[in-house]
C-alpha cells in the first residue's frame, strides 16, 4: 500500500505538498478508513480550481513510465509549473509492502522523460541515476543482479521497471509488489465524458469494468 506521497512543480504545485496515509490520528473512529495501520480510503475537497484534479493526476504520474497501460489524451499537458522557474517536476512515493518498504523519487520535465530515479529498499539505496549526465550510484542493484546490462541510453525507460523486467521475483521482490501494485491502480472521472488512467491498455477494456462496478455495487 502507499504509506506516503510527496510532489512539487507539477502543475499548480509550485511548493511540496505531501499526503500521508500512515497518519492515521483523526481516523480511528472510522476503522473501515484504515488498512494495516495505514489510510486505504480519503476524501480530498476543497474549492474549484484549487488543484484537486491534478493531485489525482500526481498520484497516477507513476504509471506513465512504469506501466503500458492507458492515459487520457491531453490529460497530462501544461505538465510543469508556470509560477516558478522550475526544470522539471519531483514525485516521492513510499510503499509499504508485505517484502519490504520501498522509498521511490524521481523527477521529470514532462510526461514521457525522466531526468532522475532513487530506489530505496528498507532504507539501502539501490539506485540513484541522473538520465541527464548519464551517471549514478547502481552499486545497491549490482550486488544483486551484477550480470544486467547497466548501460541506460533512453530516460523513456526507467531503470526501475527494466530491472523488474529482467530480474527474477526472488531477487528484488519488494521491487516486484511495488510494480504489480502500480499496474493495479485506477484513475477515472466520469463529468463531461469517461476518462481513466492505469489498470487497462485500452479505452474499450472499461465498458466491462464499469458494468462491474454499477451492478455489484
């Protein structure tokens, strides 16, 4: 489950703002609220305009390089801040899984290319890579799979889900449930017209789904 999120310049978030689900003080009169000691249902309100939308399109910014699967056209454009002379924009997620905790930052300019990845498993740093400099510290990731090729040429692929990709469960399993936990997640908004991001590839694999949704609930 996520335990923390962090995200500046992105969008109208021009200073850090941070949810944290493991603060769990003001909920304990609603235990239905709490899952293993962390917040697994929240409601964010506040007046129009003051960028609830877009901390629901921070959330899922992990899912458009660590996944396939399918992102609103146009939902993800003015992607910096325009208050602040900022280069790109910096997400922070700690997960809180049944292997292990895992503490992930990156930073982008836009939607498609990363300039920066740290992963860190229970505190040990695995991987801290600059995609602009083309350097890092990979030594956390070599111990445990030194026959990978560390070579990176393109920040459209993050390190983090190359390694997933070719590293057997055993070996970064906290890694592992952090991507099949992503692959999992769902945006969707239904105003104007059905618009999603994450769980499906395509648009029409929702009608099923939101027949699921409507008829068992």
């Amino acid at each position: 489950m996520l335990k923390k999120f962090e995200v500046k310049g992105f969008k109208n978030f021009n200073q850090n703002i941070e949810l944290n689900f493991s603060d769990v003080r003001d909920y304990k009169f609603n235990e239905w609220c709490i899952q293993d000691d962390l917040l697994n249902k929240i409601i964010i309100y506040w007046k129009n305009a003051s960028g609830k939308s877009n901390i629901g399109l921070a959330l899922f910014d992990i899912t458009t390089h660590l996944t396939d699967k399918n992102i609103t056209p146009g939902v993800y454009d003015y992607y910096l801040n325009a208050d602040e002379e900022t280069e790109y924009a910096e997400f922070h997620y700690i997960f809180k899984l049944e292997s292990g905790e895992v503490d992930y930052l990156y930073r982008k300019k836009d939607i498609k290319n990363l300039l920066y990845e740290r992963i860190s498993i229970d505190g040990e740093v695995l991987i801290s890579y600059n995609y602009e400099t083309m350097s890092g510290d990979l030594e956390g990731i070599k111990k445990l799979m030194p026959s990978l090729n560390y070579e990176f040429q393109d920040n459209s692929v993050s390190i983090l889900r190359y390694i997933v990709n070719n590293t057997p469960s055993d070996r970064v399993m906290p890694l592992k449930q952090l991507m099949r936990f992503v692959n999992n997640m769902l945006w969707f908004r239904c105003l104007d017209e059905n618009r999603y991001i994450g769980y499906k590839t395509e648009s029409s694999n929702y009608t099923k789904f939101m027949q699921i949704i409507i008829f068992d609930s």
